[in-house]
C-alpha cells in the first residue's frame, strides 16, 4: 500500500491528497507498533467489538492443524467459517506492523517519483506525445524503483523485529513471542538461533534486491 499510496501523493504534490498522505505516514512513523496495537485492541475490539483481540483462530475452533498457516488450514479443511475467522485474527495485527514499513515506503516513493518527475528525459516523452500512463509506468517509475526497492529490503528488518512485539500484544504464538519467552527464561541458545534466522532472512532479501537492481534499471550490469 505504500508504493501507490506515494505515487498518489506524487502525482497532486502540494495538494489536499498530498498532506492527506503525509498526515498518514507521519503517524504511522511516529507510533511505535505496541502503542499502536494496543490503541487498535481497546477501540475495534473492546469499544466497537469488530474484531477479536488475540489469538489467531477461535480456540473453541478444533481445527485439525497441517501446516501452521490458518488461512491454509481452514481452506484445506473445507470450513470457510473458521477461514473468515482466522482472516479477522489476522487484521490488527498486520496494520499494527505495517504501518511503520507502509509510512517509510510511501514516504520514499514521493520523494523519488518527485525527483525523476523533474529529469529531462520525461519531459523529453511527454512533448513527444506520449500517453501519461506510459510515461508514468516507463520512464518515471522504471527509474524510481531504485530506492524504492532499496527501503523494502531495509524494512524487512524492521518486519522482523516488529514481529516480536506485534506477537506479544496480540498472543500469537509466533516466532516473535517464542523469543520474548526465551529471553524471560534465559534460554540463550533458542536467541541465538532465532538470531541467527532472522540476519540470514535479511542477508538473503539484500542480496535479492541488488540482484533486482539489474532487472529494474538496465544502466546497471553486474560483472
């Protein structure tokens, strides 16, 4: 959501949907992911009631668990009901830690939408005649991605480590709350592994992005 969001907010800079936009990124940086599930827990789930406030299914569910993925489960046992359930589950907590990635992404991608929006080049495409669209989709965006790409790698990071607080508000019984317990027992060796996991997930997405460098901009070869 945050790529399109900041393209919106490129293409009506200094308009009401630009401030709109950084409105919502400025907060979704400036609050931290406990506070901000804790504020989604009392006012969706205690005040309005919408959606339930831990967990990930229905414990009175008794559904016969294969491969750990709810959605997947529900679907592969044919009950919808526990489907929709599992995907209400689901909905705090993933605003809660998305919402600082989504901020910083859409943040980025104004600022480089803006920035190629000025080059030559797209002036150039524009007074020859060519749709807005196709400008947009192969001369601004083709170019903007760069940065772009480079802040999702950086995030993943942050995904991560925002899991273990985003599990311990909501009770997920995740990685990320399997950590905190480990670190309240001093079960050093679960840290360290998890540790381990985590920085070998952020080197791999790393260096899928810089493979991506090559495919999204065709200035950059790799020897």
């Amino acid at each position: 959501m945050g790529i399109p969001l900041g393209r919106l907010a490129a293409r009506h800079a200094q308009g009401w949907i630009d401030g709109l936009a950084t409105v919502i990124s400025l907060v979704g940086i400036s609050i931290p992911v406990f506070v901000l599930g804790l504020v989604f827990v009392h006012l969706f789930a205690v005040e309005l009631g919408w959606l339930p406030t831990q967990g990930r299914l229905d414990p009175r569910a008794g559904l016969d668990v294969r491969t750990n993925f709810m959605l997947v489960d529900t679907l592969l046992a044919g009950r919808f009901d526990l489907f929709v359930d599992a995907a209400r589950h689901l909905v705090l907590p993933a605003i809660a830690l998305g919402s600082i990635p989504l901020a910083i992404i859409a943040r980025i991608t104004r600022a480089s939408v803006l920035d190629v929006s000025n080059e030559d080049y797209v002036r150039t495409a524009r007074a020859k005649g060519l749709r807005e669209r196709r400008v947009d989709d192969r001369h601004i965006m083709r170019n903007a991605w760069l940065p772009v790409i480079t802040v999702i790698g950086l995030q993943v990071g942050g995904l991560l480590g925002g899991a273990v607080l985003t599990e311990s508000v909501f009770s997920w019984n995740g990685v990320g709350r399997w950590v905190v317990d480990a670190i309240g027992n001093r079960d050093y060796f679960v840290v360290q592994g998890t540790v381990l996991i985590f920085a070998l997930i952020f080197l791999a997405v790393n260096l899928a992005v810089d493979i991506g460098y090559a495919f999204l901009n065709p200035r950059i070869r790799y020897g």
